[in-house]
C-alpha cells in the first residue's frame, strides 16, 4: 500500500527516531530551522507550512568537513542512517541538483555518496507559499511527487502518508500500527489544497510574468548594465549562496593533525573577490558585477547545459537572506524587459 | 583508481633543479606508477600546507617519476621552493583533457611558450619529438623576460634544436652582453610563414598576457580559432568538476580543459585577466 492515513505526528516521528537520528523543524520566530528531534518532548512536533530556512544542503554537504585523510591514519565519522523530516518540494529539487554534482559518476563525492544512501527523506506539501517563494517560475510545484521517502499532505484530521520508495514502503509495512486506512475524501481534498496553493503561487508571482525561458533572458542580456547594478546593492556577505540549496561551490585546504594530514572541504562563495584568483594574481572576476552574472549564468544558462536542468528550484531563500535588498525576480523581469526591447529593435530594423 | 578523488597518494621530490631565478624543477616518484597523457594537470600537496595545480614537464613515457616545474608565486609554490630532496609530497590526478597529439598528426605544429609556460610544453615536444615522423615539422618559438629566466637552458641550446623536424627560434624580452639571440616579446619572432596555417595547429603556453597577444596574432595570420591550442591557467582547486572555482563561462578548467580552443571559450570575457 503506498498510501495511508496519520492522525498525528509523534507517532511517526517516534517511530523513525527509535531507528534513527531525526531533525525536526523548529519554530525560530517567523522562520523555521532545523534541531534533532526528542521523542520524550511531549508536545505535538511542529508541522512547517513553508521551507525551512536553512538549506537541506547542510545535511549531505556540511559547512565543513573532512574530505580526505592523508600521510597517516584517522578515523573517519562512520555515517549512520538519519532521517529529516519537514522537507519541501524545493528541498527536494535542490538534492536533485546536488546528486549531479557531487554523484557524478566520474569522480564520485564519498562523503556526499554516503551520507545520500544514508539519509531518509520525510517530505511535505506546501500549503501557505511565502512572498518570496517563486518555485512555479522554474518548473516546481508546492508539492512533492518523486524523490523522498515518505510525503506528508495535511489534510483535515492528519495527513495522507506517501511512500515514494522501497525505504519508504517498508517503514510504513513495518510500522502499520501507528497508521489507518485513508478517509474516503482525503486524496480529493489534497488535490484541492495542493491546487490552492499552486493558485497562491501564482497570484504571489504575477506581476513577474515572463515572456521568454529564463536561460534565454539571461543569456541574451549577457552584456546588461543591469549585472553592474544590481551588483551595486550587494554588500558582499556571500549570505544568497550559503542558504542556497542548490549553490555548492567549495574550497579545499589542508590541515596537519598529529599524525596525520587532511584535506578539508569547506563552503566557499562565487560572489566572494578572490574567488577566481590565481597566484600570480590574475582574477577574471574582480569586478563584482562580473560576478554577479556569473552566478545567474551559472544557474540558469550553465548547468542547465551541462546537466540538462537549471540550478535554482525557486525557494526564495536569497530574497529572503540578501542584506542588500536584492530580489532575483526583479532582476530577471528588468532582463526579460531589455531582451524585448532587444528583440524589438531587432524586428524594427 | 583512487577511491576518495580528495586523497593524493604519496609521493617523494627526489632532486631539484634550478631552472631560473624564480623556477625550479622537482623530480617526484609516486609511491605507485602514475600514467597521465601530456598537457593534463595534477595537483600536488605539500603536506598540512596546501596543494597547487601543475602540468608535468616530462614525457607520459616515464610512468615512475615526473618532472614538476614551478614557478614561485604564491604560498604553495613559496615554501616548495624552500623544499628539499627527500620532502614527502602528495598527488592528485591526473586531471583534465591533455592536448589532442593524435589530431595534430600530418600537420605542422606550431608552439609559442613563454617563461613556465615552457614546462607543459616541454611535456608535449617530448610526446610529439617520440613520434616526430607521425608530424610534417614542430616549430618552436620560446621566450622569455631575460636569458636566465628560460628554463630547460640545456636542451634549448643542446639537442632540442638539432632534432631532425624540429625548427626552434628563442627570444628574451631583455638581453645581457651574452645574448646574441632576438631581443623582444616572443610575438617578433612567430612569423605568418613559418608553417602552413591551412595544415597546422597552434599550441600557446605562458603567462595570460603572451597567451592574448600570440592568440591575437595568431588570428590575425589566418590561423583558424580551432587550430588554436590554449592552457588555461585557471584556479583549479578540485580537479574534478565540482568546486566551481576554475570556470570559465560554462567550462570547468579542471575537467573539460586545462587544454582549450580558442574558438571554444572566445566567447566569454576576460579570459586573460
């Protein structure tokens, strides 16, 4: 059976904690970040409406880490199964992105690998999108149909639990008594929610209607003014590509131990200055503008070359973290507007 | 193949040669044979240091040790030239594409080095002079700033030149008394009918600013943008693809380079700076 019916959450959670080690969203004011999850807390888990704030990322591409032991022995963190629970069609896509990268199959990334086979995915529906999110503007849904383990819709009286994999369909095999069959109504009233929603997103993006895919604004603006001035409220606190989902760039360095040596694998930023210099000092992105449309090139035209799909699942999350007030919509809607006029003049001709 | 792309294997610097004021080259053994095709690229550690990006200077024949030149310019490279014999290194790779010998064969190659630049390219005359009958001819126009920073002194004023194929002319930038050579940017001595541009290849190697006027003179002769050859000098930190540092446009250095045409990455900005 691939789909049943919860009536509350701790009983799930508790189940995956007994097997596991489980992050739960927190509430944090307006916001949501992640926090392990204790089953002796008697109070009903907290269910995120939206995205938590910080990336699903984290869990699979830690801040930093130990990429590589060298010149002697250590020992390496044994990656046990771990579960998060509350994440978002957007999360989800996000992972998507990473796998590519990091699961290449030419240079496999161990740790990523590892940590990947190992994580167990509890997905939600989205009911009350953010002003910021903007997943309906590059391909997303507020809801999830592949790549978790188990989806959660919230519904009227609890949830309709999914298994969208063999992990997922044997822990609800194993695990029949915390759920029941689905109310005859259930699965309507998801669709409408989830229609809802999607309505929601929407009305939340209509005045940054689009007349052309983004890759091809994007990269027919490649020479816009407008690269330089968005730059211009950019303070550079490189805050859009660390809660990005889908951003993972790093930097390696190498530390020395006391009897080994390690490479260390780090977080590291497109928008910082030195970024691209080279010893002997050449840079060919000093210019911050040079780097601010190297980011956008990078998600929209670039990856989406290589891996056949773009690099941003719409979260919302840099509009929501730039200190400076940027908003990759306006920027997008600004370019889309240039590359009419540019087309008009061509035609005009 | 090493599991983890992050662990370099251990190696030894087992001599070093000066070459010029500010190069050296070290001779490494890797614990285990190390196969790598000519022009791709290894990063090597300095142990608890850090690790830097270089293109082999000796001929893919020699599985057991390689020849590493490097020019001192930043940390990494400050404290391996302080190095000596017997330091324990570590190696990662080899990465990248290499250039494409097999596609030059039948043609003239034509191959402008400046300054370090001349060690992939000592790499690759190695790889094409093995083979030299497979090559209508390999003409060399090498410079540098002054006559003792060309490095390799010894096979460019001694069996290089004399190669049965091999047409090699040397410039300094800057000359001493004991210079009888041509004076000037390794540019005034490439000349439009030193090869046949419809039959040849161009392989360019040196710092960004020879690397663009070479390029642009290049072009200016005739020579098609895909019969030029550039290594890229970029930020390679990974190796492998993913750290995003050396991209140009929509290329990974690392992977989808070092090695490049011209036609291939024209199109975006300030690839020399």
């Amino acid at each position: 059976m691939d789909k049943v019916f919860l009536k509350n959450l701790k009983p799930l959670l508790d189940a995956i904690a007994e097997q596991m080690e489980l992050y739960v969203p927190k509430k944090l004011g307006d916001y949501y970040s992640f926090s392990r999850y204790k089953p002796a807390d008697s109070a009903e888990p907290v269910f995120n409406n939206i995205r938590v704030s910080s990336p699903a990322k984290e869990f699979l591409f830690p801040m930093r880490e130990m990429a590589a032991v060298y010149g002697g022995k250590a020992e390496t963190p044994d990656i046990k199964p771990f579960a998060v629970f509350g994440l978002k069609n957007c999360d989800l896509r996000g992972i998507k992105i990473l796998d590519c990268v990091f699961k290449e199959e030419e240079f496999l990334d161990p740790s990523y690998v590892a940590r990947r086979d190992n994580m167990f995915i509890i997905s939600s529906d989205c009911f009350d999108p953010a002003e910021t999110c903007f997943c309906n503007m590059v391909g997303g849904q507020p809801f999830a149909e592949e790549g978790f383990d188990l989806n959660l819709s919230k519904v009227k009286g609890g949830f309709i639990v999914e298994a969208g994999s063999e992990k997922g369909q044997k822990f609800v095999k194993d695990n029949m008594r915390i759920f029941t069959d689905l109310p005859a109504d259930a699965e309507s009233e998801r669709d409408q929610i989830r229609k809802k929603s999607r309505t929601r997103l929407d009305e939340i993006n209509a005045e940054y209607l689009l007349d052309n895919p983004i890759n091809e604004i994007v990269e027919g603006c490649y020479d816009s003014p407008l690269f330089e001035e968005e730059a211009g409220v950019c303070v550079e606190c490189q805050g859009c590509t660390r809660v990005c989902p889908t951003c993972h760039c790093f930097y390696l360095y190498d530390t020395k131990q006391k009897d080994y040596f390690g490479k260390m694998k780090m977080w590291d930023s497109c928008m910082r200055c030195d970024y691209a210099a080279v010893a002997g000092g050449e840079n060919p992105r000093k210019i911050l503008g040079d780097r601010s449309r190297h980011r956008l090139m990078h998600k929209f035209v670039y990856f989406l070359e290589r891996y056949g799909i773009e690099m941003c699942v719409g979260c919302g999350r840099c509009v929501e973290g730039c200190a400076g007030g940027s908003e990759v919509r306006q920027l997008l809607k600004k370019l889309n507007e240039e590359l009419k006029d540019k087309k008009h003049t061509k035609v005009t001709k | 193949m090493n599991e983890n792309p992050y662990k370099p294997i251990d190696a030894e610097i087992i001599d070093i040669i000066d070459e010029s004021p500010t190069i050296k080259t070290f001779v490494i053994v890797p614990q285990s044979e190390f196969r790598f095709a000519t022009g791709q690229f290894v990063e090597l550690t300095l142990p608890g240091i850090g690790e830097a990006p270089f293109t082999p200077s000796s001929s893919p024949k020699e599985t057991e040790r390689m020849d590493i030149s490097i020019m001192k310019a930043g940390q990494v490279t400050g404290l391996l030239h302080e190095c000596g014999k017997g330091q324990k290194v570590g190696i990662r790779g080899p990465y990248g594409n290499g250039y494409p010998v097999d596609s030059f064969v039948g043609k003239e190659v034509l191959i402008v080095g400046g300054g370090v630049g001349l060690a992939p390219i000592r790499s690759l005359f190695l790889t094409l002079v093995d083979r030299i009958k497979d090559f209508k001819r390999v003409v060399c126009r090498f410079g540098a700033r002054t006559p003792e920073d060309l490095i390799y002194k010894e096979s460019l004023f001694g069996e290089w030149p004399k190669i049965d194929g091999v047409d090699m002319k040397l410039t300094v930038d800057n000359s001493d008394d004991g210079w009888s050579g041509n004076v000037g940017v390794v540019t005034t001595i490439v000349k439009s009918d030193d090869v046949d541009i419809n039959n040849s290849a161009v392989v360019i190697c040196g710092p960004p600013i020879m690397m663009k006027f070479a390029t642009m003179q290049a072009l200016e002769y005739g020579f098609r943008p895909d019969d030029i050859y550039l290594s890229m000098e970029k930020n390679m930190s990974c190796g492998i693809g993913k750290c995003g540092h050396c991209m140009i446009g929509k290329y990974y250095v690392c992977k989808d380079g070092p090695v490049f045409t011209y036609e291939q990455i024209r199109k975006y900005p300030k690839i020399w700076d």
